[in-house]
C-alpha cells in the first residue's frame, strides 16, 4: 500500500510541473491607448483597439485573457473582455462624462491571462500601458450676456466707432461651441450697428431734440450657431452738445435743525467733454453775511456768552439792551429783529455817554477792549476820525486818555498813560491797516493790552501794529472824565460840550475786561461760528486732495490731479450748524472751479454755480413754568432771620410740537407735545405792585446756591435777574433758593412777584409765572411765642457780605440797618431769657435747700445734650427806641417763662456765615417725679 501511495503523489506532482511550464508567457498589449468619449455616453474608442495576446495560445487558460485592470486615480473607466480566445476588450465609463467637468483623463492598463484555471489563479500580467481619453464636447450650453442690461451716453451730432460693447459667454468646453461667432440688433429700424466682437456704433448722427433716448435688443450665437435663450436691452442716452460744467446738483438744499452734517452735493461730478485735465481747484464759499453779525452765533447777552466760554470776570458791558438800569443806551439806534442779537446801528448822529459808575476805574496795564464792528469806506476824500469808544476830559480841556477809532480804513488805538505812572517817551498810538475794517463785514476786534506791548485780534487771528507812534504822559489834573461810545466828547477848548468824530457803522458787545487780557482760547469761542462747511467722512478722502478752510469754516478749497477723485471729494462737502434752535433762512453757496490741460495753450472754462441752503424754521419750544401761585405765611415766618422760600415747588419745562406721531409724545391739549432739553439764558423775578422797601424787606439769594453752575445774579428794589446759559434743572435748583425776607411785616397784607424765563436772549421766553404771598397777621403772637421757645427749622442769620445784594445803594455803610438792629434786640432778649430762667431755677434751689431730708429721694441730673446758641457778630449800634422794646421782650418773657417751665427744650438757629460764633450751652433738665432739682455747674461754658 504504501508503495502505491508513493507512485501517486509522484504522478500528480508530475503533471503540476507540466502545467506550470505550459504558462510560460505573459499577455502583450500596446504601450499607449489614445481613446475618445463623448459626453454623455459610456463608450471610449480607443486607438489602437485594445486587444491583448499571449504566446501560451491556443493552449487552454494559459493562452486566454480573463481580464482587464485599470490604475488610476479614481478614473471613472473600467475595461470589459469581449473576447477571451482572441484578448479583445472595450473601455467604458461608469457613467455619464461631463466635459465640462474635466476634459481628459490619463490612467494605466495591464491585462491578466487565466492562468491555470477559469478563475486566473496562478496567471500572468502583461507590462503597464498608458491610456489617454479626450471627452468630446456636444453644445449644450446657449450664450449668455454677462450683464442684465448696458447703458451708454452720447452726444449729437456725431458717430462714434463705438458707443459701448456688449459681451456674452457660453460654458461649453470646447472652442467650437463656447465661442462666441456672432451679435445681431434684433430691434428693427434702429441707427446702430454691431459686430462680431458685439461693439455697437451709429450708423447716422444722432439729434438730441428728435430722440432723447433709444433701447434696443442684442442677441449673441456661439460657432455651433446656438442661439442665446434671452435678449439683452441697451439703452443709449443721446446728451446736447456737450458744455463743460458742474453736473447733477439741486440749486436748492433743505436743512432741517438737528439733523447734523447734511451732503450738498451727492450726486454731483464735473464734465469735461473729453477734455484730459492736468488738475482741478475747485472753491466752495457759503455766503452768510446776511445772517445776524456775520454767520449763525448764539444770540446770547455778551456777559452770559463770556461766561459760557470761561473768560475772566470783572468785564463791563458798554452797550447793553436798553432798560431801566441801563439807560445810556435807550437812544441809540438798534437793530435786534435779527434772531434776537442786539446790534446798535451808528449813522454818524448818534452816540451815548456812559454813566461815571459804569466807567472801569481801574485801567492797569493790563486790559481787554473787545467788540463786533462792521464797516464801510468813510465817504469823502479825506475821511475823518471815526471814534468807537473814547475817554477823555469832561470839561476845561480836550485831552484823550484812550480811545479806538477808525481813520481811513485803519484802526487805531490811542493810550496815553498818566505822568504819575510814567514820566518818560512812550508808545501812545497803535495803528493797524486790514481790509477787514473796511469790507462791510461783521468781524470781531479785541485789543489786548499788556502795555507797552498791545495785540489785535481779527476773527481769532493775531495781528500786530505796523506804526507805534510815541507821546509824552499826561500831566494829573483834577479834571473829571468822560467815557463815550459812537463819538468823542468835547467838553473844553469850545463854547459849547458836544460830540464829535462820530462813528459810522455798526457796533455790538462793546466790552472793557480791566486787570486782565484776554486768552485765545476764549476770543476763538467768543467769535466762533456755528455753521460752516464740512467733509463728510474725512478719513475716506483720498490722500491725493488738497483741501483747506478758512477760520470761520465759510471758504474750502479742494485740488487735486484726478478727476474722479475730484467728483468724489466734492460730493463729501456737506453743510453743518450746531445750534440747536438755528436762525432760519437762506445761506448762498457759490462754487468756482478752474482746471488745467495737459500741454495745451487753450483749456476748457467751467462756470460758477450757485445754490442755496435753506435752514428750514426749527420746531419753538414753549417753557412752562409751574409751581404753587399762593401761599400764606405767618407774620413770624417772615421775619425770621432766613425769611420764607418763596418757589420751593418750582418745575420748569420745554415742549415742542412734533408733527411726526412716531416719536415719544405728552398729549396736552390739541397737537402732540414732545418735552425736550435745552438751556436757559436768564430768569427774572419781579415784584408787582410798590418795589421792595430796602429799609423793610428783601429778596435774598446765598452765594452758595451759584457754585458750581455758569450762573450769576443781580438784586434791586424791583427784583433779582439770574443770569448765565446753563441747564433748565440748574435754574430750577437756584430760584429754589430765592428767598424773601422782611422785618417789619405789620403794615403789609401781600406780595406779589412774577416769574418769567428766557432762551437766546428773549427769542423764546416762558410763560409769566405769578405767586402772591400773603401775610397771616391773626396768629402772629401765638407764632412769636412758639418761635421763641422751639424757632423753626431754617433760622439762618445770613451775613449780607456773602448774599448777592444790592439793595441799599443809597444807604451808608456806617449806618446799621433796620434788619441788624431788630436780630440784635431779638438776641438780646433771648440771652436775659436764659438769664432769667437760670435766676428762676436758683431760687427754687434755695428753698429747696431747707427740704433737704425729701429733696435727696430727688434725683435731678442734666445731660450732656446741649444745644448751640450762635450768635452773629453784627456790629451793634444802640438806638433810641432800642431800650423801650428790649424791656417790653423782658416783660414778655417773663410772664412766658413761668409757661415755658413745661417746655423740655429750648433751641436756637446757628448762623452759618459768621465769622465768630459764641456757643452757649444749656443742659437738658429733667424732672423727678417727687421732689427737688440739681445744678451741675460743669455744663454751662462760654
């Protein structure tokens, strides 16, 4: 068995050999395929075909091919046997091919013999060959234009090789069918042509008054004449001949108040007609002379302005409104219809002479002359002197201390110092030539002095003297002085005192600031503008322009080389005003421009423009005063040293009318009301009726109730001014504090005052507020008796140096005045009271002393809860009726101090502004419920 089972393992070794030597060759194939598909099919004809041999043939398995394989990266082919016998195969897809995803393939091929089995276990591979596919494309795409619609301009009268080109594309792959071969005008009875490159021309001159505009229809087929699905339109615009100029500007542009930095010209551009430029300088000028002095301004007084914009205090206002207190003025000539803004007009006739107590006494050297001037050219071949203000001798004499005046077109100041302050040559006159002084413009003079140097200032620009002239001192004299403004008074050397070198022109806010000059900064706030020009979004203005404002902002000046960036600067120039209520009406602008050609002797001109903005009316705020309009006080109240508040619920508001229902509104009443926040310039408080008697009564206001507010105060006999541009809630915190005061209340029933607020300088002014006082007489002895043992809360005696008073201006300060001869006897009485009820309580002692058995059950301590008694060290001045009334208050007293034994408290007011203070203090007694008191002396201290 074994031997048999030897034989047949060598036998089927045998013929495993036989088999193996039988595949001795490998399959062959091409070393290169090029193939062709077309997209969207699945076969590739390949050149050569692919075909496969092997030498092992016709020998079964060994001589077959079983297979194709395909290496590549992620080739979207695979190879198919058709025939095994004779190795041909056919290359495939494996599904749809896009040309226009990719138009060629290459990967590598390699064909596989059976082996020896069906399978193709233990076959060979043929070498690898390189397959190359190109995808044929087909038209499937139609052209299509690259924008929805063309635009072009032209102007008459000529023809243009081309007016524009119009452009369509075509995403098939191939040349043949992504290109475009031909345009065709698919609108009939056109004059325009186009060629196969889709330029589009006139085929005859075009009239802008026959047709304005055409719009025509183009259409475009790519090389497999595939037509493009939708047409395109083209309009073409037909422009006049063309004239140089600005172009695409309103002649009208509206601003509303409160709305910011407005465009002027968003749409404009300049036309050259094809003309190439070297470069553009381009002027923009806002006209605004004709609003108030100059431009807009805040049309505050001159003292609330100063105090707005910080400058030193202590200035005198030398033409203020016309009033009562300030009457110099009244017959001046004025001209405040413009928002407000006081100006006096000078025709030569007139001029004013300012009161002695007006006149700064205290000229040093350094001050401050400031005022608003516009003027003209003198008339006349030899003009005079036309003096604005003037200092000199009242009579005997003609000498001129200081003066500003103006002498053919020149200003000139004139300061001649005292002998006693220097007795040697120096500088005496100040002369200056601008045209400024003569251009019949509003500009702003202020003349600082820090003699011998003196320095004008124009608008916030320096300016120094071109010729000092010297002169001697003036010798003292006894003479009297006078200050006049419009015109220089004579008052010596002439049979009669008149005027003379009067002043043609117009002045406002004439100012002297003695002890002081004045800073930059504050002359550049007093004169600033409040509207001009301006660049919107200056950060994105290209570096190449050059632009540049003038100081009031009224002038810009634009340069540059490229045009476009030109038209785009200009539309950047806006207009802004920053006032919140503005002056409404019309401001010119004016636009000149000027350009230069590359190289040419000629070169276009482009013609001024000019337009206007219109500052629509700001909405006008209606202020509302409101509080409590009676109240009644008692005779005591009234005469307490702190006197009665007298506006303690006092509200003050703003509203305007909003036509726009979309905003925040209060309906009061018919229309919808918006509250809004503004400032106030002043308030005043006036007494109706007989004016205060200074001798009686007073409205009084602390110094402290100012600090920290641009806020000022004046008091007289008719009532107290507050004063200063600052907020609606910080006048309502300061009248507040207005309090009334009086002293002798017997013969007086009533007070009334009235109450009124204003904005910009009285444009707008609030409703008359009206409060009547009245005086309670009834309780007043009742009230006198509770004050005296428990005085009210505010019992402030306040020291008339630190209260804004001017309520005795004819009253001599040696004298005492009624108010400090009545807080003095009061004082007095309230010591002998004390006095009194210590003597009292001492002679209950003694008796007591007898009972000393019962009296040590008593326990009578005091405490340590004194109370301050401060007096106010007023200058004391005894007066006849002084003693009689200070025994009628012992009388009185005593017979309520056997009353007051009841009370457990006596108090009294500390005066806050006294300089010395006597504190006397009082222990708190308490009583035992049976028997006897204790002093302890260690708690009464002086």
């Amino acid at each position: 068995m074994l031997r048999i089972a030897g034989v047949l393992a060598l036998v089927a070794l045998g013929l495993s050999a036989a088999r193996t030597k039988v595949n001795k060759h490998k399959p062959w194939i091409e070393t290169s395929y090029h193939g062709v598909i077309t997209e969207n099919t699945d076969i590739v004809l390949l050149d050569p075909p692919l075909v496969a041999l092997d030498k092992d043939a016709p020998i079964p398995y060994a001589g077959e091919i079983c297979a194709f394989n395909i290496h590549g990266l992620e080739a979207p082919f695979k190879a198919v046997v058709l025939n095994g016998t004779s190795g041909e195969g056919q290359l495939r897809a494996h599904g749809l091919v896009d040309c226009e995803l990719q138009k060629e393939y290459t990967f590598i091929i390699q064909a596989h013999d059976c082996g020896s089995g069906p399978k193709g276990t233990e076959g060979k591979k043929s070498h690898k060959a390189v397959v190359h596919i190109q995808v044929n494309d087909v038209n499937e795409f139609a052209p299509v234009f690259r924008e929805p619609q063309y635009h072009a301009a032209v102007t008459e009268g000529k023809i243009y090789d081309s007016i524009l080109q119009v452009e369509a594309t075509d995403q098939d792959c191939s040349p043949q069918y992504s290109q475009i071969c031909n345009y065709q005008i698919t609108t009939s009875a056109t004059p325009f042509a186009i060629d196969r490159n889709g330029n589009i021309r006139n085929t005859e001159k075009l009239s802008y008054d026959r047709q304005q505009q055409y719009e025509i229809q183009v259409t475009a087929w790519d090389c497999g004449q595939k037509r493009a699905l939708h047409s395109v339109p083209v309009r073409i615009d037909v422009k006049p001949v063309c004239k140089p100029g600005w172009q695409g500007w309103n002649k009208r542009v509206d601003y509303e108040p409160g709305t910011g930095s407005k465009q002027l010209f968003p749409k404009m551009h300049l036309e050259t007609c094809g003309e190439p430029l070297s470069s553009v300088r381009t002027t923009v000028e806002l006209q605004t002379s004709h609003i108030g002095k100059g431009c807009d301004r805040e049309t505050y007084s001159e003292k609330s302005l100063q105090k707005l914009c910080g400058a030193s205090s202590g200035s005198t206002d030398l033409l203020p409104a016309p009033s009562a207190a300030t009457n110099w003025t009244a017959s001046l000539v004025t001209d405040s219809g413009r928002d407000s803004d006081l100006i006096f007009r000078f025709d030569g006739r007139q001029a004013a002479n300012i009161p002695d107590w007006v006149v700064p006494q205290n000229l040093t050297d350094q001050f401050t002359v400031a005022t608003w001037m516009k003027h003209g050219p003198s008339p006349g071949l030899r003009a005079e002197k036309e003096t604005l203000l003037c200092n000199s001798d009242k009579t005997e004499m003609n000498r001129h201390h200081y003066s500003l005046y103006v002498h053919n077109c020149r200003l000139v100041f004139l300061l001649r110092r005292d002998f006693t302050q220097v007795d040697t040559f120096r500088p005496a006159e100040f002369h200056w030539k601008l045209e400024q002084i003569c251009d019949k413009e509003w500009h702003y003079y202020v003349i600082n002095v820090e003699f011998p140097v003196v320095t004008l200032y124009v608008d916030g620009v320096t300016y120094d003297p071109y010729l000092v002239t010297d002169d001697w001192p003036i010798h003292p004299t006894q003479i009297d002085v006078q200050l006049t403004v419009g015109a220089c008074w004579q008052g010596g050397e002439v049979t009669k005192p008149r005027f003379t070198q009067y002043f043609r022109g117009s002045l406002s806010g004439l100012t002297i600031r003695p002890g002081k000059i004045e800073s930059q900064k504050v002359i550049s706030c007093l004169q600033a503008c409040k509207e001009g020009l301006d660049i919107n979004s200056l950060e994105s203005l290209d570096k190449s322009i050059k632009f540049h404002f003038n100081p009031a902002q009224s002038i810009l000046v634009m340069e540059g080389e490229d045009l476009e960036n030109m038209n785009t600067a200009v539309r950047k120039v806006s207009y802004i005003n920053s006032r919140q209520f503005p002056t409404p009406g019309i401001r010119r602008l004016r636009i000149s421009t000027t350009v230069q050609c590359f190289g040419e002797d000629t070169c276009i001109t482009i013609p001024d423009i000019e337009a206007v903005v219109m500052v629509l009316q700001p909405s006008e705020p209606r202020i509302t005063i409101t509080g409590v309009e009676r109240l009644s006080w008692p005779v005591s109240d009234l005469r307490a040293q702190g006197g009665v508040s007298l506006f303690q619920d006092l509200h003050i508001i703003s509203t305007v009318t909003r036509a726009d229902a979309a905003v925040h509104h209060t309906a009061r009443g018919p229309g919808l009301l918006e509250e809004i926040i503004h400032n106030l310039d002043y308030c005043d408080i006036l007494v109706l009726g007989e004016e205060l008697r200074p001798e009686q009564e007073s409205l009084q206001l602390q110094r402290s109730a100012l600090l920290g507010k641009h806020l000022d105060a004046t008091n007289s006999t008719s009532g107290m001014s507050i004063y200063g541009v600052d907020s609606m809630s910080n006048y309502e915190q300061v009248i507040r504090h207005v309090r009334y005061y009086t002293w002798q209340p017997a013969s007086l029933t009533e007070r009334r005052f009235r109450l009124t607020c204003s904005e910009l300088n009285g444009r707008y002014t609030s409703n008359e507020f009206n409060l009547e006082v009245s005086v309670l007489h009834s309780s007043e002895a009742r009230e006198h008796v509770n004050h005296m043992v428990a005085p009210p809360q505010y019992m402030q005696l306040v020291h008339h140096p630190s209260m804004i008073h001017s309520l005795y201006p004819s009253h001599n300060s040696g004298v005492p005045s009624a108010a400090t001869v009545v807080i003095v006897m009061c004082i007095a009485a309230l010591v002998v009271v004390v006095v009194l009820g210590i003597y009292r309580i001492h002679l209950n002692h003694q008796q007591e002393v007898r009972l000393e058995d019962t009296a040590r059950e008593a326990d009578m301590t005091w405490t340590d809860s004194a109370l301050t008694i401060t007096i106010n060290p007023m200058e004391k001045h005894e007066q006849p009726q002084a003693a009689e009334e200070e025994a009628s208050e012992e009388e009185e007293e005593d017979d309520e101090e056997e009353d007051g034994e009841e009370e457990d408290d006596i108090t009294s007011a500390e005066s806050d502004d006294s300089e010395e203070e006597v504190d006397v203090q009082l222990p708190r007694m308490q009583r035992s419920s049976k028997k006897g008191q204790n002093w302890d002396n260690t708690t009464i201290s002086y």
